[in-house]
C-alpha cells in the first residue's frame, strides 16, 4: 500500500529523451544522466536486486543517475523507478513481467552533503569517496570503497561469512570479518555490510572510471538538465525516429502486495509458487505484476513488544519467548527488537547478527507507564519506513493484550495520543504484513477501579482488527507460556508470504477505497492479505 511517507509524491514522473539504443547505428550519449535536485542534507535511498552499482561523490547538489543493460535485448518497460519525497530521494530498479534475465547496472553521483544508502543483493558496489553519511550494503556482492588521502572518515565494516581487506596506507584490516577505523578528523561516516560477499578498502587510484561497471550496449541514459526533451535523438548525425518503447517512464505509483497462499484442505501454507500463478484485480479491473518476491525472499522484522504492568518473572518468559523468535527466522532475515508501556524503547536496530540479537534481547527489563499500544505501533510502522524501504519486504509482529490506555474500561490511564481509528489507517497503509499476538490478561474485576471485562473484551477485538487490516495472523495466547509457540507460529507463516507489486490502471489519487482481489492457479488455494488501499 501507499505508505504516509509517499503520498507527497503520488504521480507519474515522465523524464523524456532517455533512449535505449537497440542498435549501433542508435548509440547514447556517454556522459549524459538523469539528473534530480536534493536539498542540502537530503537522503538518497538506492536498490539494484539485478546488477551493479557504481557511485561516487561529486561536487554538485544534484544525483545524477544512469543505467546501463547488458546484452543486446529490447527493453519494453523502464527498468528505473524514481520515488522523489522531498528530502529523501528512493532509486531503484525493477524488472517486468516476460523481460529478458539480463543485468542491469547503475551508475551514480552523490552530493557530498547527503546521506547515502546503497543496497545490492548480489551485485558488485564500487564506491569513490564518501558523502556526510554512507550506508553500503548487500548480500553476496563484493564492495569496493575507494578513498583519498585526505577523507575524513569514521569506517565501519561488518561481515558475517565473507573477508575484509584494506590496502589503505597505514590502514591494514587486521580481522576478517571486522574492520574499524578512522581517517582524519572523521567528520563523515562510511558503514559497510556484507553476509557473504568481499570487502576491499583501497586507496584512490584516480578516477571512478578505472573501476565503475562495465556493461555492452544498449545503454539507457538520460539527458543533462538544460538538453532538449522528449523526441530529441541521443545520437550524432542520425535521424532515425524515437518510438514509444524507447521512452523511459520513471514511475513512483508502485502498490505493492504481501500475501501467504494457503490451501484450504490441509490450512498449510503453500510454498513455490511462480508470478504466473498469480492473478490480481483491483476494483474488478485485471492489473499487470510488474514485480514478483518468492516466498524464500528476505525479510526486514520488527518484534514489539507489550511490557506494561510485566513482573520480572514474566518478563523472563517473554525474553525466552524473543529469543526462539530469533532462533527460528530465518538467516537471511534482519530482526528489531522495539518494547513499549509508556513510551517506546528501541532495544535492538534491525540486524541479522543472530548473536547480538540475544545479547540485547538479554537487556529487557521491566518498563513502568500507561499502556500505549496505538503510539508504539505507529512508532514502529514508522521506524520500518525509515530502515527498510524498498530494500526487503517488512513485517511487525505485535505482542500485547490490546489493552492501551484509551480502551474504555481500563482502569487509571490516559494511553495513546493516536486514537485507535488513525493506528488502524496506518496500519492499512503499511506497506508490510502486521501479525498480531494477543495476550489474556484477564482477571476477575472485584471494583469499579479495576480493569473491567469489557475491555479485554475490546483489546482482544482490536488486536484482531489490526491483524486483519494489516494482512497478517491473528494469533489468541492464552497462557504466556505459549507464547514461544505463538512466535514460531509466525516464523513458519513468514516463510509462505508472497510479494506483488503493481502500477493501477486508475491513476488518479481520489483518496478512496481500491478493492484488491488475488487469484491463485493452485486447487483449493486461497491468498490470505490485504483487501485494498486508500488511494492517497
């Protein structure tokens, strides 16, 4: 769905003059980019899941970007989707239904103001220089940092199976899988993060040129700012008419779709599915996937946690309960850990270091203040909108008993200052999965001042709702005991969670209900997931 954050931006960007050369007598340009304008200290977000990723830091306020396709295949459809909100600016690249399996490379310049995240899953990121604050990461892919002699930097490095190496003067990586050090007045900061792939730190050898990606023709590059527009030949002495397939249309309307599949004789989850499996209607009108996620695709989780009114016992067991969460996901999954009674506690950022998971885990401790689950739960949907855009698809798993401050009938607090009805909007927007764990709580109201059974009648609903809203599991706890159970439960769901994304048919952003359904080639299958959105 369209997350808060993106309804800044909800029409389609058309940037014209960007060509495919499909032959050679229709070559590009060499220097020429799609260019997009970024306010001093803005972000910058980029994903490349099909190829490379070459950048470096220029002195301009501008990123510039272009792509780059190997082979010598047509393109139908624009592989560059440009999500622009302002301060924060999201690039990344999608490949369409019955498109070839061909690389598709980018090649990037940065501010040196920004804030930089590059993310690849098994591409080759070669990066020059650093900006105000760079983020590499990917899964498989080997990273190159190329730095001067006189960057000013604090690097960090982590990788979990792959090797760290570093020819920087006086620099050398003395740990593997480790590697920290500082550089001048460290005024900037460089992270980089691997699972398995190789990282190298290297000293500058002159231009990013000796080192960016190299791909063969066609090209998709885009014009400088002040080049003539949409019908204006990328090409030298050549007349040759531009068609429709050879415009690149940078579109942001993105609504993306998590579902599990389930069959409903055996209620098991089915796993293996292909996108042509799939058939999605919204508003009874057929729609087009232009991306598909298995479900063996990783995914980005948040554990929240109610900890109100817990004694230290029962926050032992909800330790335990957290840590056979963590021991269950999957590898290839980062976890956080957010616990929440009267204000929100991030106790662990997302990560896959299984280890430090449970040592932070280990640190949760009992929380005092009114229950604030509305708040913690946008907090939360917030904070996955923050780390995880469109790198991975997302989910939140919530434990609590539903009783936040504001259900009538809960004795002495105030709760949230986001009313039920605005949680339950976010949650519909969300653009995850919410799986909800319902705690009984219960007991026997011997006054008015307690707690009155009517309210947990409520929490229990609500916690329902929110499941349901959010496209996810709605699971009834009725002993904290179980609750480890309750959590693998969620683990096992995750992994039948299948992700579609689509541009509508009905463009215009009227603010109202779009019905979605989803139709699945499999005897007695059913997709589980959210019925629509709010086309904002």
């Amino acid at each position: 769905m369209f997350s808060k954050a993106s309804r800044v931006l909800t029409a389609v960007i058309f940037i014209f003059g960007l060509l495919i050369s499909l032959s050679p007598g229709l070559t590009a340009r060499p220097n020429e980019d799609i260019r997009i304008e970024l306010p001093a200290g803005g972000q910058v977000r980029v994903e490349n899941r099909f190829g490379n990723i070459a950048a470096e830091v220029w002195d301009n306020s501008a990123v510039s970007v272009a792509a780059t396709v190997e082979g010598s295949t047509r393109l139908s459809r624009p592989p560059i989707v440009i999500d622009n909100r302002g301060p924060m600016l999201m690039i990344s690249v999608v490949r369409t239904p019955g498109a070839p399996v061909t690389p598709i490379h980018l090649t990037l310049k940065l501010p040196a103001s920004c804030a930089a995240e590059i993310v690849t899953t098994s591409g080759r990121i070669v990066m020059s220089g650093t900006s105000a604050k760079t983020l590499l990461k990917t899964f498989s892919g080997p990273v190159e940092s190329v730095l001067s002699e006189a960057t000013n930097a604090k690097i960090k490095a982590r990788t979990t199976r792959g090797t760290i190496s570093s020819t920087l003067s006086g620099q050398p990586a003395t740990n593997a899988h480790q590697f920290e050090v500082q550089l001048g007045a460290a005024e900037r900061t460089l992270e980089v993060q691997s699972e398995t792939g190789e990282i190298l730190f290297k000293n500058d050898a002159g231009n990013l040129t000796n080192s960016r990606v190299v791909a063969t023709e066609p090209e998709l590059i885009g014009p400088k700012n002040g080049t003539r527009g949409a019908g204006t030949p990328a090409v030298d002495n050549q007349n040759e008419e531009i068609s429709e397939g050879d415009v690149i249309r940078v579109d942001s309307q993105l609504v993306t779709l998590n579902m599990s599949v389930i069959d409903r004789s055996t209620n098991r989850g089915l796993m293996g599915l292909k996108q042509s499996d799939f058939t999605l209607f919204e508003d009874s009108q057929q729609q087009r996937i232009v991306q598909f996620d298995s479900s063996s695709a990783p995914f980005d989780l948040v554990l929240l946690i109610d900890l109100s009114g817990s004694t230290k016992d029962v926050v032992k067991l909800i330790r335990a309960a957290a840590a056979r969460f963590i021991e269950a996901a999957r590898s290839a999954d980062r976890i956080a850990v957010i616990t929440f009674a009267g204000e929100q506690q991030v106790v662990s950022e997302l990560t896959a270091d299984r280890e430090l998971l449970k040592q932070r885990i280990e640190s949760i401790d009992t929380a005092r203040g009114d229950t604030k689950l509305y708040d913690a739960t946008d907090f939360a949907i917030d904070k996955l909108g923050q780390d995880s855009k469109k790198s991975r698809r997302t989910a939140i798993v919530l434990m609590s008993d539903g009783l936040d401050g504001t259900v009538p009938g809960v004795s002495g607090q105030r709760g949230s200052q986001h009313s039920y009805q605005e949680t339950l909007r976010n949650i519909q927007e969300f653009d995850g999965v919410l799986y909800t764990l319902w705690l009984n709580t219960e007991y026997q109201a011997l006054s008015p001042l307690d707690t009155q059974p009517e309210a947990f009648d409520m929490g229990h609903d609500r916690m329902k709702e929110m499941a349901e809203a959010g496209g996810g599991v709605f699971y009834e706890v009725e002993r904290l005991a179980d609750l480890a159970g309750a959590y693998e439960q969620v683990v096992a769901d995750l992994g039948t969670v299948y992700s579609l994304a689509y541009r509508p048919t009905n463009s215009q952003r009227d603010g109202k209900w779009r019905a979605i359904r989803i139709g699945v080639n499999r005897t007695n299958a059913v997709a589980r997931g959210k019925r629509g959105y709010y086309a904002r």
